[in-house]
C-alpha cells in the first residue's frame, strides 16, 4: 500500500490471489492465536487494493452516472481512512515505546555527593544583631494603607511663555547650551515639554539655531536673537484652555 500510495508499483501488477493465499497461510499458522486486528487490516487492505485495480483495469472515460462517482468517492474515503488508521497505529506504537522507556527511570533522591558538597561556599554574614533588630523593625512595622492619587489628573498648568523667558535668560549668558543642561532643573515632565515648545517657538521665529548631528543624539541650542534686552515673541498658541465640545 505504501509502494502504490508513492507511486513506486503500478496497482495492476499486484497479485491478489498469491496476496490472499500467503495470508490465509499465515492465518492458519497462527492457530487458535490469530489476531482479529490483522485479519480486519488485510480486508481493508484487500478490499481497497481491488477496488483500486478494476478502477485501473476499466477504460478512462468521462463519470456520467452519479452511482458510479459515489463508489469512486466511496474508494477514496476508503483508501484515506486507511492511511489514517496505519498512521494512527505507527503513533500508538511510538507513544507505547516512549512510556515503556520512560518507565525504566528514576529520580536520584541522594543528597550532595562530599566532593560536590565541599564546593559550596561557606555562609559569611555580614550583618551583626543590631541590623537584625532594624530589619525586625522595618519588617513588623504596618503597611502603609493604599491611596489613589489624583495629582496626574489634575495637572497644573506649566506657561510656555514663561518657559521660554527662562531659556532665552539662560541661553542669553551661556551663549548654547544642550537639551539636557535646559531642563536639568525641571520638576515634572510637563516642564519639559513645556520647554520643547519654548525651543520651537524661539526657532520659528530664528532667535535660536538648533545642531544635533545624529538622529536622537545630544541636542545643542545656540543663541541667536542679538545681544539686546529683547524677548522674542513666542504666542500664547500652548496656553490656551482648550474647552471640551459636548
């Protein structure tokens, strides 16, 4: 079946009567000890190879009658269902090898060998009584109950006007300056963002020149609004209070 099935061996060339007469000798063998699996495989097996060969001995022609593609359909089926079944035993026969071999292990339940055991380490504590009675402290205090903060939700508001006064002041004595050096005393991320802006401001309206030579790399911020008492302006776009629209 697996020659035919691989196109190895033309299904014509298979003698079914010596096919049948060797097995019926093997079955007779076997005596009273015969095995109905295999009787029941070489049916399917007989059954299906007949088929296979009238189909291939009658003339190829055109199926009209509906009869005739239901018995071919029929040979089909029959045919896969066979392959699934010598498939679903080749696995059978892998999972029992597997549990078999499976079943001749055990677990080691000795201790350290003394040659592995003198590898460990000896245990160095470095802590003395007095750090004990801190942890015991630390650990037997009462949690801290837990609290929902609601400062992220109401955030106060950060002027982008404001934010840029205080770089052109420190762009102004400096002369440049990086992205890191201008936020470096920020508070919160709504400072730093407020000075981004500031930056896009001052460089639309060129009072600045910005140099960065890599992509996400260091940031440099040169002063280039003059000399004078100045401020260059900077709208009020960013402070807006923008009102929901129901």
């Amino acid at each position: 079946m697996q020659l035919i099935s691989r196109h190895k061996l033309d299904v014509t060339e298979v003698a079914l009567s010596k096919v049948t007469d060797e097995f019926m000798a093997h079955i007779r063998a076997m005596g009273p000890d015969w095995d109905l699996d295999q009787t029941t495989e070489f049916l399917v097996v007989a059954a299906t190879l007949l088929d296979l060969k009238a189909a291939r001995l009658l003339p190829a022609a055109e199926v009209e009658d509906e009869a005739d593609l239901a018995l071919l359909e029929a040979r089909d089926l029959l045919f896969a269902r066979l392959l699934q079944y010598r498939a679903y035993k080749q696995i059978a026969s892998i999972f029992e090898d597997r549990a078999e071999a499976e079943g001749r292990r055990y677990p080691r339940t000795v201790g350290l060998e003394p040659h592995h055991a003198d590898l460990l380490p000896e245990v160095v504590i470095t802590i003395g009584p007095e750090g004990f009675a801190r942890l015991a402290v630390k650990a037997m205090q009462p949690r801290a109950k837990p609290q929902v903060y609601v400062d992220h939700i109401h955030a106060p508001l950060v002027s982008v006007r404001e934010q840029a006064a205080l770089v052109v002041q420190l762009l102004k004595t400096r002369g440049e300056a990086t992205f890191q050096e201008l936020t470096e005393d920020a508070g919160d991320t709504l400072t730093v963002v407020a000075r981004f802006l500031a930056l896009l401001e001052l460089y639309r309206e060129k009072a600045v020149v910005l140099d960065q030579e890599e992509a996400l790399k260091t940031l440099t911020v040169r002063w280039s609004g003059g000399d004078g008492d100045g401020m260059p302006t900077v709208t009020d776009e960013f402070d807006r209070i923008v009102e929901a629209k129901e």
